[in-house]
C-alpha cells in the first residue's frame, strides 16, 4: 500500500512522519509478546537533510537515509525484508521530502511494493513548489498512492490568515517566481519562503509578472 501526505511547510508532515515511526514501530507490551517491533521501519528522505536526520518543530527527531538511486532501489528494499526478523509483520518505508524523488525512483519504489504484499510505503512533500507548479516528484506519489491526505488549516496565510496552501518564496522581502528549483540562503534576510493561501500568491504573482513586463518594454 502506499500513502502520500502533502501540506506547504509547517503543516505537520516530519511531526506525522515521526509520529508515524513510532505507531509502525511500536513493540508490544502484553506479557509473554515478542520484544521485536511489529514492523521494521526504515526512514528516506530525498531532501538535503543535516545531520541525516527529520526533525520537527517540537525537537524530536529520526535518523533518516538517502533514497536509494532508481537503479539500485529494489535491491535495497530486497535487502531490508531480508534483515526482516521472522517475527515482523511488515516492511514500511517512510519517505520525507517525497517531492524531490526522481520519477524513476517513484516508479522503482512502486514495482517493489507491487512485488511484495509485505510492505507499505508513505510519503511525505510539498504539493507545489514556489511558482505553484507540481513538483515533478510529486506528480508521481499523486498518481500512484493509494491513499492521498492533504495537510492544511494547520498553517495560516503570512498575509491574510485563511488556511496556507502555498509555499511562496522571497528574495531580499520580495515575492519572485523564478530561479532555480531548490534555493536556500544561510541568510534569512536574503531568501525566505512564506506559507500563503491561493488567493494571495496568485496576487503577488499578477504583481511580479506585471513588473518583468514593464522592465521588458519600460
């Protein structure tokens, strides 16, 4: 089975994802039970994670590995249920940052999953990127994912305090809408990202744009 959560930034996702380490891994306590956990948990991320490990906003935090290349996943996932102890019921992959994967990847993944009635895999990303385009990673988990549960009301506009949605970058204070994908400054006052609702970043895009325009023909 294969579940994509999706929310802007700070909706909750590392919070689930290692709320959710602890719920698949739990091991049981009634007396006489195996002292195994229930499953084996294994936690991805495709993102520059420091430290290699998810952390939320509360201080917790997991150890997590890179996503194995496209060409190399199955063999990965192949050696994981092999280290499975006999006592396991079930392999379950977490993935962070799902939205960068490489479809490839995606696809990789979800061949393994088809494979074997013994796993389960979630993902957790962004929906859309800063120009409020689908990440292409996303794409896949969309089209894929048996379960797809979106993250919002959590997070209000930075500008209007409906339900955020977006993720809109700033560079130097102000809205832009090109540039490279990924893009972060150590220096806050320098690049940003804001969480906003649709309303407002459709806005603030209507403005940019009409800037390039009139730098083009001023």
């Amino acid at each position: 089975m294969i579940d994509f959560y999706h929310g802007p930034m700070g909706s909750g996702k590392s919070s689930k994802l290692i709320q959710d380490v602890a719920t698949f891994g739990r091991v049981p306590r009634t007396p006489g039970a195996r002292k195994t956990p229930i499953n084996r948990v294994v936690v991805w991320t495709a993102g520059d994670r420091v430290g290699g490990k998810v952390a939320a906003r509360s201080g917790q935090s997991v150890h997590a590995e890179p996503v194995p290349a496209a060409d190399a996943l199955h063999l990965s996932v192949e050696d994981l249920l092999d280290r499975m102890s006999s006592d396991q019921n079930r392999l379950v992959i977490l993935v962070d940052e799902a939205q960068f994967m490489r479809g490839d990847q995606v696809s990789a993944l979800v061949k393994a999953v088809l494979e074997h009635t013994d796993i389960r895999v979630r993902g957790y990303g962004l929906l859309t990127d800063f120009r409020g385009e689908l990440f292409h990673g996303t794409l896949r988990w969309l089209e894929e994912a048996d379960t797809i549960v979106q993250m919002i009301g959590i997070v209000p506009c930075k500008l209007c305090k409906r339900p955020g949605t977006r993720n809109m970058r700033l560079v130097g204070g102000t809205p832009t809408f090109d540039g490279p994908l990924k893009l972060i400054d150590n220096d806050p006052r320098r690049v940003t990202y804001q969480v906003v609702c649709a309303r407002c970043f459709h806005a603030a895009s209507v403005k940019w744009f009409n800037r390039q325009y009139e730098r083009m023909t001023g």
